[in-house]
C-alpha cells in the first residue's frame, strides 16, 4: 500500500519523468532543453570525439548523426505530448460547452426577475441544452481525437479555418432550428404555434441558408483541393504534432495568412451580426442583410483561391561547387562539397530538427542525406534556398543528375552536373 501510494504521488500532476500521461509535458520540454544545449555545445566545437575531430567531413557527417539522434528522440516525445494533449482537451472542451449552457441559464433568471418567465426562454434554454447533450455524445465517441476538434482537424493534424467557420455557421443554424422546435411544442394552441412554424420560411432564412451552404461547399472543396495538389507534388504539407489555435489564422509555418485571417475576421463579424438578430427575434431564422451576405461570400471567394495559389514544388535553380576560402577554383570531384540552389527546399512546418534530418539529394544513382550543421540558436545547412551535400565516392565520373527530395516526400527537378576523376 505505502509503495502504490509512492508511486501515485510521483506519478501525480506534477511527475516530471516524460514516462507517463502526466508527466509528457515536462518530458518534452526537458528533452527539447537537452537538445538545445547538446546543438549549441556541438556549433561551438565542443564534446567531438578524438577519432573524427582530424577530419572536417568525418566531424560534420557524426555532428549530424548525433543531432539526427536527438532531433528523433525529441520529436517522439512531441508527438506523444501532442496526443496527451488531445486526450485531455475533449473534457476541457466539455466543460466550456456546458458553461456556456449556464451562462445562457443564469443570463435567462436574471432577466426573468421582474418580466416573468416566458415560452421564449424556456425554449431558448431546451435548444441549448439538447444542442450541448448533441456535441457531448459526438465528443465521447471522438474523445481520442480531441473531442469536439476532431471534426474541424484536418489530415495535416492542423486546426482547419474551413471547417471551423462551417462548424460555427452550423451551429447558430441549428440551434436556431431547436428553438423554434421546442417553441412550437411549448406553445399554446392558437395562433402562436402558427408564427412558430412559418419562423422557417425560406423568405426570412434565404440569406443565412446561402451563406451555410457555401460554407459548407468551401470546406468540402478546400480539403479535395489539398488532397490533389499533394498527391500531383503542387503542395507540400508536413504533419504537425498537434492542433493550436493560430492554425486558424497562420499558414503551416506559423506566420499570418492572409486569406485565412480574412476569411475568419468577416465570418466572426456576420455571425455576430446573426446572433444579435437572433436573440432580438428568436421567432425565426436571423434575416440575414443580403449586402452582409455577399461579403461573407466574398471572403470565401478569396479564401479558396488562397488555397489554390499557396505552396509549390521545390526548385533547383543551380549546383556549383562549394569553395572554402583559401581553395582553388576547379571542377566537381568526388569527395567535394556541392552548394544546390533553389527554392522551397523546406516545406512549411519542416522547420524542426527531424524533419530536417529526412531531406535527401539524389545525386546520379546514390541517396545522400543532407548533413546538419549547427550554429547556436539553429542550423546553417540545410536552408530554403541552399543545401550542402559531399559527392560519395560511390558516384561515377561523368554527366549526372542532382535532384532533392524534401521532407513532405516531394521531388525537385534535376539538373545535370559533370564529375570528374
């Protein structure tokens, strides 16, 4: 008993082992610290092993198995956070939805007080409530998947901003539906379950029923969009560790999207816009402005041509042979360094140790796997624009190809080059 209740208060919200669903978070971070230090300590030239420090070559292909090992080692430990994190995030997620349920209650009694409590608040208050029941049970069955983010998840493991301006549309959509539903069970004989059912005509609703349609279209086509482009090397994606909320409005490197945060910024506005006439005149579908509308469908426009112009193969421009200071000029040998020039050599979100270390340049019939070179505070080779790669003394003196592969899997063009003896 003394030896369970040791190891439950090592292994307690504050374990800092990396071993177990508590303590991933500080694992990661440890190893990422661990990481850093080894990089830093390796660009200063310190911690190299007697037998390769002779050569330059020897010492730069073991700096980089050896940052190549612990780039791997931090990424399983990324990737098990990132699950650890979707594991925890569904009933987080939960317990927001249901506030706001009470929120909505405890707004409803305290305008109640005085007016008295009317159908209108007791149907409000039902559709919030059967809504929430809803996206509880979908969020059980997705708990492994992050709960309520799996649907609005894309296969990058990113947050999708298609999917969630959908998902929100779809939401004020329907909840404006229960209300209605549960305000004509609630009303009384009369003329007031009439004004309840023709609250869904389509004169008063066309507007905002045009606008969850598109919507809806946009994010169906962006992810067949994505999906085409990938597989015929137009697009390069790599897979993140897990879902963050600037996925929303940056691109996969992080860095603000355009298209993105327009789409989000005027979506945000209009369904603001819907709730407030909503909650005015809960007795129909919001009437939508049909000027407020077509902005909507506006910014859908150029969020989807966003996605048709964004990415691209990568390109190489160049191969020249790299010159130490002091070398003399002279033509591609085995055994030399090549500098390849080009573009999109790292693909967004590829930034990261061991995606790096996965870039590979064919050269005639032999793979090698780009070298890293570390300075303090990260790395000089590889880059976007320039690899630096050893001809093997496999390649045979003559015409061939040079060609890169990237992390994403894409491939290059390739341009010829001459070795000789």
């Amino acid at each position: 008993m003394a030896v369970q209740e040791a190891e439950q208060s090592v292994h307690g919200g504050g374990c800092t082992c990396g071993d177990c669903p508590h303590g991933v978070h500080a694992g990661h971070r440890r190893a990422v610290a661990e990481f850093v230090a080894r990089r830093d300590e390796l660009a200063s030239g310190e911690g190299l092993p007697v037998k390769v420090a002779y050569s330059e070559g020897a010492s730069r292909q073991w700096i980089s198995d050896e940052l190549t090992e612990s780039a791997r080692a931090v990424a399983e430990r990324s990737r098990a956070a990132g699950h650890a994190w979707l594991v925890r995030i569904w009933r987080r997620s939960l317990l927001a939805l249901w506030g706001v349920a009470g929120l909505l209650f405890a707004v409803q009694a305290a305008t109640a007080v005085g007016a008295g409590w009317t159908v209108n608040r007791t149907a409000g208050l039902a559709g919030a409530v059967c809504l929430a029941a809803l996206l509880t049970v979908a969020a059980w069955l997705h708990r492994s998947h992050g709960g309520l983010l799996a649907p609005l998840v894309g296969e990058d493991n990113r947050l999708s901003t298609s999917r969630s301006v959908a998902a929100a549309w779809l939401l004020l959509t329907a909840y404006a539906v229960l209300f209605l539903a549960f305000r004509l069970a609630f009303a009384a004989p009369g003329p007031g379950r009439g004004a309840a059912s023709s609250g869904l005509g389509l004169g008063r609703g066309a507007a905002v029923l045009t606008v969850v349609a598109v919507v809806c279209l946009v994010a169906v086509v962006v992810g067949r969009v994505v999906t085409v482009r990938i597989v015929t090397q137009r697009l390069q994606k790599v897979q993140a560790d897990r879902p963050h909320p600037a996925d929303l409005l940056c691109d996969d490197s992080g860095r603000g999207s355009f298209p993105d945060t327009q789409y989000v910024l005027v979506s945000t506005t209009a369904l603001t816009y819907a709730a407030v006439l909503l909650a005015r005149r809960p007795e129909a579908l919001p009437q939508l402005p049909w000027g407020l509308a077509v902005l909507v469908l506006v910014s859908a426009a150029v969020y989807l041509a966003g996605k048709y112009a964004e990415g691209g193969r990568p390109v190489v421009l160049s191969v020249v042979r790299a010159r130490e200071p002091g070398d003399l000029d002279g033509p591609i040998r085995t055994g030399d360094d090549i500098e390849i020039r080009g573009a999109g050599f790292v693909p967004p979100g590829a930034g990261s140790p061991d995606r790096l270390a996965r870039m590979t340049v064919r050269i005639g019939p032999v793979h090698v796997h780009v070298p890293l070179v570390p300075v303090p505070g990260g790395f000089t080779n590889p880059t976007d624009t320039s690899i630096t790669v050893p001809v093997p003394a496999d390649v045979e003196p003559g015409r061939v190809d040079v060609q890169v592969v990237t992390a994403s899997g894409a491939e290059s063009n390739r341009v010829a080059i001459d070795v000789t003896d």
